[in-house]
C-alpha cells in the first residue's frame, strides 16, 4: 500500500513528464523553459490537444474558436451571476462550471477552457457592482481575461507576463487535481464534470491555494531582516511554509525559475523581499529537515507574478485554473481515448463480523 500514491504508476501519458530528481519538465517533449518562451495560452493548448481534438496542432484554428466560445458562454453569466452570491473566488468558478453540462467531448472542452476567464473576471465584475464586460473573440485569451476584468486593455507586457504562468503551469504530470479529473473521465462522466472535479482538487492549499498565503507570508514578515525568526517560529509552531515542499521535485521547481525571470520583467514591490526570505526559508528548511530536501515551489513566483499582473490574491486559485484547465481537459481526452475505468483496491483494517 501507498497512502499518497507516491511512486504509483496510474497511467501512461504524452502529456508532460516531470523528472523530480533532475528538475525537469517537458510538456509533450518541449522542456518547460521553452514553452514558456515560444507558446502563448492557445499555443499550448493546441500542443497538449493534438492527436485527441479536432483542432489539436492547429493553434490559429483553435485560437479562433476559444475567442468564439468566450462569446458563447457569456450567454449564461446574467442566469449564473445571482447563484454566487456570498461565494468566494475559487467557490463561485466552480458553481458556474458546473452550470456547463457534458455533451460532446470536443465542443465541451474548447467550451470548458474558454468559460474559466469569463467566469472569473464576471465574478470579480459583479462583486463591484458593475455589469461583466463582453468577451472580445478576436482576442488573445490572456489579453482578453485582464480586459474583461478590469474594462480596459491591459498593458501587453502583462498580458505577455500572464500567458507566460498560464503556459508554465498548463501540464504537469498525474498531480492531484489532473488525477482527480481523470478519475471522473475514467467512469465516463463528461468533460465538463471531469472539469469541476480538477478545480476542486485544485482548490486545496496542499496544491494550488498555496500562493495566496505566500503573499500572505510576505506581508507578515515585512522585511528582510525579520524573515529568519518568522520563519523559525513558523516551524517551530509545527507549520508549513507556503511555495515551498514538493511531491516529486526533491530539487528546485523548474517553474519556480520560469516565473522568477517573468517577473522580472515587470515592476513588482515584493520581488527583492521575496528573494530574500526565498534564501532564508531554504536555511530554515533545510535546517529544519536535513533529512527531506524541501526546494521552492511553482506557488512561490506564482504570488509574485499574479501579484505584479494587479490580479487580488482571492483570484491566483482561478487563475491556476485557468491554465491548467488546458491539461485536464487533454488528459480527460487522452483518458477517454486510451485509459480503462479507474478502481484502485482498499485494505480493511474495521472489524470483522463475530
Ligand atoms: N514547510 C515545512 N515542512 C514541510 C513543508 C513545508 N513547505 N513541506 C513538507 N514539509 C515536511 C512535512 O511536514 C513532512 O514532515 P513529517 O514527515 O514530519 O510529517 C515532510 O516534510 C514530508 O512532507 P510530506 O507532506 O510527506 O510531503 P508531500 O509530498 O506530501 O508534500 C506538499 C508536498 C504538500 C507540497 C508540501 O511540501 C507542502 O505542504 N508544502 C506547502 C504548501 C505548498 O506550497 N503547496 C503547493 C505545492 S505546488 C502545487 O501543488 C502546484
């Protein structure tokens, strides 16, 4: 038995791999760093859909019907926004994907990428009062996102900054929220359900609620000096330091180093802090643990990145989402075409009958 399923192989992929000892990771065979550099949001989706969609290798086609879908789903917001009343970020997205019903697996998947940023940016619309603002098909699907939420384009350097997390963070591997999507595809649930199911494995701090408390983290330790006692004291107490820790990488995330160079291109008040408790947390860690090597995460640069992108922290979750929707909807078609119904086994260890 393997209470975490570490080291369990649950299913063949050409999705991404991610080498935990070496620090690697390939996203249908191009290395991170490279996708990051070359693909925006739609390119990548493409790359991770192809052999299993229609438009899968056909970046400008599928372009084209995400921006058409983004005007599609709109439709439903003024039946959806008066249901999220009192619901937070992550809360409200997946209410309204599960508005979205399971028809046909290829219309269902362009649908589900599309609907995450027009769901998440009506929502931050409607908290302020104020009526979603239409999507605009033509669009880049990053670009499109900042403008829907906020009514006005954004800076093409965040935009170019957003697409850079939502390509870095698109794939990886059978992690929880990717495994919790397939599980639900393996019983042939639908798209749109196998969808919901990632978003609330997803919505965890164990997994991708973790860079919200890293901004959190920050502000409380406030300067550079006061990071080690903070940080000791947060161990001392028993806790977990958020963006740092992984299942697999035993070395730096390789993201985490993507992230840190994107957001160096933008003006961010926190990054000289950031990489001053970043080296004080390792210290304190590894101190702490010189058994178990704990490395920064993806979640670290994350808070950084979506901080300096001016998204609020309630949104770094969905805006995860946003990203990855692109690989669980591939690896819910990847499972559909290639995989069998998932039922691991248990061990009873109850009583018996006398
Ligand atoms: N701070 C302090 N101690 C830690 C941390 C951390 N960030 N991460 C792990 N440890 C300790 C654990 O307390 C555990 O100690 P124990 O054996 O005494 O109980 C030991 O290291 C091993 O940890 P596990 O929980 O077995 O490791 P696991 O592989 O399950 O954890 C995880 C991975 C959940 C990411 C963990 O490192 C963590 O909680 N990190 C903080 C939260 C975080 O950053 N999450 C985002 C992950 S990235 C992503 O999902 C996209």
């Amino acid at each position: 038995m393997s209470a975490g399923l570490d080291g369990i192989v649950a299913a063949e992929t050409v999705l991404s791999h991610v080498d935990g000892q070496a620090g690697h990771l390939v996203l249908r065979g191009l290395p991170v760093e490279r996708a990051a550099e070359s693909l925006d949001f739609e390119g990548i989706t493409a790359l991770l859909w192809q052999g299993f969609h229609p438009l899968g290798g056909r970046p400008e086609e599928l372009r084209a019907a995400i921006g058409r879908a983004r005007v599609q789903v709109a439709v439903r917001l003024p039946a959806l926004l008066p249901a999220i009343a009192g619901l937070n970020a992550v809360e409200a997205l997946r209410l309204m994907l599960a508005a979205l019903p399971d028809g046909n697996p290829a219309d269902d998947a362009v649908m589900a990428v599309a609907a995450v940023p027009v769901f998440i940016a009506a929502r931050v619309r409607h908290g302020q009062g104020l009526d979603p603002v239409a999507p605009d098909a033509a669009a880049g699907h990053a670009a499109d996102f900042l403008r829907m939420m906020t009514g006005v384009p954004a800076a093409p350097m965040l935009s170019r900054a957003l697409d850079t997390y939502l390509v870095t963070i698109s794939d990886h591997g059978l992690n929880a929220s990717t495994f919790a999507a397939r599980i639900v595809a393996s019983t042939r649930a639908g798209m749109a359900s196998s969808v919901v199911a990632g978003l609330c494995a997803l919505k965890g701090p164990l997994h991708g609620g973790a860079p919200g408390p890293v901004l959190d983290m920050l502000d409380a330790i406030g300067t550079q000096d006061a990071a080690p006692a903070w940080l000791a004291a947060e161990l001392a107490a028993g806790r977990r330091l958020m963006g740092f820790g992984h299942r697999i990488y035993r070395v730096r995330d390789p993201r985490a180093e993507v992230l840190k160079r994107a957001v160096a291109h933008l003006s961010s008040p926190r990054i000289d802090l950031a990489e001053q408790v970043e080296k004080a947390a390792l210290t304190a860690l590894a101190r702490h643990r010189p058994d178990r090597p704990l490395e920064t995460n993806v979640e670290f640069y994350t808070a950084l990145l979506l901080d300096a992108v001016e998204l609020d922290r309630d949104l770094f979750t969905p805006v995860f989402a946003m990203g990855r929707v692109a690989g669980w909807t591939a690896h819910v078609m990847e499972q559909e075409a290639t995989g069998r119904l998932m039922r691991p086994a248990s061990r009873y260890v109850g009583p018996m009958a006398a």
